[in-house]
C-alpha cells in the first residue's frame, strides 16, 4: 500500500533542493582550494589537457571534473566544486527512497535538515569530499529498497569509485547491521540483495570508471582507495576526537537536542527504527573519533542518521490538537525570549576580561537563564500539562537552535570569508592566492606582453593548492634552483637567497594558514563560537620576480 502523501508535498520537496542548491553554489568558488582539493584537481585539469597522470584515490571526482575541465577550455575554483555541490543537493531527495519505513512528514523534515546541514553543506562545497560515498550509498540502499536493482547496481558502482571514505561508510553499516540484528528479536525486513544486477554494476564500474576507456588507470584508482583506508588507521591527525565532538554542539545543536529525545523515547518504548538509527549513529561516530587518521569529513557519516532521528522526533513535536496551539505558542514564545537573553549574556561575556567582576556577573546572568528557563516549563507543566511545556519547550528551542544553526551552514559554507574560521574546512587553506595569482599576471604583462606566458619555478615548496592557483602558467616545481636557470618568476620559502636577491626583486605572502584550534584557550573558543574569531599561523612565501620584467628597467 503506497504511502499517504499530503497538500504541497512535492512542491515542499523542490523548496528543500533549491535551499541546499543555493547554499551549495553561492560563492562556491570564492575560497582558494586547498591542497587536499587542488591535488585531484590538477589531476583531472591534467587529464583534461591530454596528459595521463597518475590518480589519487578518488577516480569519479577526477574523471568526472576532466570532462568539465574540457568542456570550459580549463580549471576553476567553481568548476573544481561543482560536481560535489550538485550531487550534495540531490541528497534532499533521498528520504523519497524509503518513504515505506519513513511516514510522509519525517521524511520531508529529514529533506529539510539535510539540506541545512552545516557539515553536508561543507563537505558539499570541498572537491574530492565523501559527499559522494555518502550520497551514492544511500541511493543504493534506496533504489534496493524500491527493488530497482539496476539503478542500486549502478549507485553500488559509483559509491566505489568514490573514494577511501566509501570503507568507512560501508564498515559502519556493517557494524550497526551486525548488533542489531544480534541483540534484537523483532526483525526489521532487510533489503533484497539476492536481485543484484552485476552486468549493469560492471559496465558502469568500466565506463565511469576508465571515462569510457580513456583513463585506464581509474580503475586502479578505486582498488587504491582500501590500502588508502587503511592508512588511515596507522597515521595520526591533528583533528583531535573532542574537536569532533564540540562540532555537534555548535553546529548541530538542534539536531542533538531531538536525537537525545528520540533515542530515550526509542529505546524506552523498543521503537526498531529509532533503534537502529541510534545504533548507526553511535557506530559512526565512534569510528571517526577512533579512527588515528580523522578527519572532520570522517564525522559526516554520523550526521545522516543524526538528522533521521531528529526529524523523527520533530515530526511528533508537530502534532499539535487545535485546543491546545494557543498555549503551546505561548510556551515556545517565552523559551525563545529566555534563550535569546541567555544568548546575549554569552555574546557580552566575549567582550569581558576573563575572571573579572563584569565576566563572573554575567557567567551567573547566563546559569540564571537556562535555570529560569527549566523553571518555567516545569511551572507550565504543574499548571497547565506535560505535553504542553514538552510541545512549547521543544518548539521554542527548535527556533532559538535552529538560528544558531543556520549561522553554522552560512559560515561552513564560507560565506563570511577566510578570516571567520570554521571546524568543518579543509586545512591549511591559502590566505592570499587571488593576490599572488593578481601579482604574476600584472608583472607577466608588463615584462612579456601576455599575463599567462612568464615561467615560474616553485623551489623547494611542496604544496597543490600553489601549483592550482599558477595553473595558467607554465610552472614547473623543483627541489632547489639550479643555479644556471633564470626563470621569470621564483617562490621560495621565507628565506634570504642571496643569488636571487642579486637578479630578482621579492615580495612576501602569506601562504597555507590554520587556525590554532589544538592550542587555543577557554577564551578564544568562547571568542570563536560568538564571533568566529580564531588566531591562525601562517606560511609565508616570497615570490621573485626577475628585474627585466619591470618597466622602470
């Protein structure tokens, strides 16, 4: 029996794409591209340009881009990023898939959290991201659950072409799949594998694959992304597992909030669904924050499941009987007044010498607020009923967090600028490309005639995000300079050369900047979550320009 739709479903559906549409492409090519973007990149613009590189891990990025890269004559940031935002987008779309295990409305308010999502947002908005293990897998698992064993095949082959993150995706599953079928007598109907349709699966694998036997080593690039996998667990990162967690607090407050009631009612009232997404959500992020080799993207994984549960319990906040809408309004009304005011008294303590009089006055103001707001939904529901201060309570704290959410995805998606750091970008990002970039082309100019034709050696820098921003130029990347040669631009290190200070005129820039998340203080993190101010090191470089480039020689 099909599910019940409602009014405006389907329009409902299209508003939740175009919201993860336009927070996927505003200003997607405004930031530089990392070096963990700009190295796949230039593995495809290379591809594009006729060349046989050899591939990163991740073959449907890289060939997919080429063909863009082709397509538009050359690479740019927003090309770079396209691919990843669009098929972000199209996750919205995903909960249509189950709608036989999902009622009509958690499914249109999980379309919704996703698309607001600020770590889907970031992820969406990063070349070479797990947005596409992510987005193919759980079409896979869909397509199979509408018994289009075809399309699922074919999913099945792009989630393996899609990089080393696919393993961890697939292992999670494994694992929750695994101990919940153990440990629970009531089973829910698997998946019909048995229908899998290999020919479809290999011939996809093979076109997409190879881009239609023109790369083949894409295929070796898929095999690659296991011992890529593997890595990761006998490196270190310097993403540390409570970064992980302070990241669900401060970019999905809301989200978190539903989920802890979703899976307390689930469990208490043995609800298999809320179960076994709770279980999803648990085995995810315990592998991201075991895992040596994390990464913030690792975390992504998580929130899928996340934003089912909190969608779930949203979806029974909004049974509301008429009688009682007046006073359900009236208690979300004063929760958002109350969280609002505590929220203030945060934002002034920034402003406060910390462990000052003013500080400690207003960090007691804060502690009365949250009390003053627990006091008064248990008032309301001594004097009127518990399912009013639950209904209000949870409302009101649905528009104080989901504001603060919002602010989240508009600042993972970069839309306040480098110097606004966030949790979920790639790092260290290029501070100063546009101007290093602006630099050669002038100088280029003014000594050759044309912008692009000045050759530049890169001595003794290791970086992709460099080699990306001077892709237009013939550019070629060395150990040391040989003495002999006399290029028309050098980048070095911030170091004296007294050979170039000889023959070339210098000028600094700030490269490859991190923000010190490892050793920031209660002060700055405080400072950040209000302000979005970090302090950051930086790498700095000096490019060299040769004297007769200039018109005063």
């Amino acid at each position: 029996m099909p599910p019940r739709r409602f009014k405006y479903e389907s329009l409902l559906y299209l508003l939740a794409f175009l919201i993860a549409l336009s927070l996927r492409l505003i200003q997607l090519g405004a930031m530089p591209l990392a070096d963990a973007e700009a190295a796949p990149a230039l593995q495809a613009l290379r591809i594009a340009q006729g060349e046989s590189p050899a591939l990163a891990p991740h073959p449907f990025y890289i060939l997919s881009t080429s063909v863009m890269f082709f397509l538009y004559g050359g690479g740019t940031n927003f090309l770079a990023r396209l691919l990843p935002a669009l098929i972000g987008s199209l996750l919205v779309l995903a909960p249509l898939l189950f709608d036989d295990r999902l009622k009509p409305r958690p499914s249109l308010l999980l379309a919704f959290f996703i698309a607001l999502d600020p770590g889907l947002v970031a992820i969406s908005r990063q070349a070479a991201s797990p947005i596409f293990a992510i987005v193919f897998l759980v079409f896979t698992f869909g397509f199979l659950n509408k018994n289009k064993t075809a399309l699922a095949s074919a999913f099945a082959a792009l989630a393996l072409l899609s990089g080393p993150s696919i393993w961890l995706g697939l292992l999670g599953l494994g694992i929750t799949w695994a101990i919940f079928q153990a440990f629970n007598r009531s089973k829910l109907s698997a998946f019909n594998v048995t229908t899998f349709n290999l020919p479809t699966f290999l011939i996809v694998l093979l076109t997409i694959g190879t881009l239609f036997f023109i790369a083949p080593n894409g295929l070796s690039a898929a095999f690659a992304s296991i011992p890529a996998f593997i890595t990761a667990w006998t490196r270190t990162s310097d993403v540390s597992a409570g970064r992980l967690f302070l990241s669900l607090l401060i970019y999905q407050p809301l989200a978190i909030l539903l989920a802890v009631i979703a899976i307390v009612r689930g469990w208490l009232g043995n609800v298999q669904r809320i179960i076994l997404l709770s279980l999803w959500f648990l085995v995810s992020l315990l592998l991201a924050v075991f895992l040596p080799g994390r990464s913030m993207g690792d975390l992504a994984w998580a929130l899928v499941p996340l934003n089912a549960l909190a969608a779930l319990e949203l979806s029974r906040c909004l049974n509301i009987r008429p009688e009682e809408r007046s006073e359900v309004a009236g208690v979300g009304f004063l929760t958002v007044f109350i969280w609002l005011f505590a929220w203030m008294g945060l934002s002034s303590m920034v402003w406060l010498p910390v462990g000052s009089r003013e500080y400690l006055l207003r960090f007691w103001m804060l502690i009365g607020s949250l009390v003053l707001l627990v006091l008064s939904l248990l008032l309301v529901a001594a004097g009127w009923s518990i399912r009013t201060a639950r209904l209000g309570g949870i409302l009101g704290m649905v528009v104080g967090l989901g504001i603060l959410g919002f602010g989240g995805a508009l600042g993972s998606a970069g839309l306040r600028g480098l110097n606004s750091p966030e949790l979920w970008w790639l790092s260290p990002a290029p501070a100063q490309a546009d101007l290093l970039q602006a630099a050669v082309r002038e100088i280029s100019e003014y000594g050759t005639g044309n912008e692009t034709s000045a050759t530049v050696v890169i001595a003794g820098l290791q970086s992709p995000s460099l080699e990306w921003t001077l892709r237009e130029h013939p550019a070629q990347v060395v150990s040391s300079l040989d003495a002999g040669s006399s290029p028309d631009f050098v980048i070095t290190p911030y170091e004296t050369d007294p050979v170039l200070i000889a023959a070339y005129r210098g000028q600094d820039f700030t490269w490859r900047q991190s923000p010190l998340w490892s050793s920031a203080e209660s002060s700055n993190w405080l400072r950040w979550v209000v302000l979005r101010e970090m302090p950051q090191s930086g790498e700095t470089i000096i490019l060299w320009a040769r004297d007769d480039l200039f018109l005063d020689k």
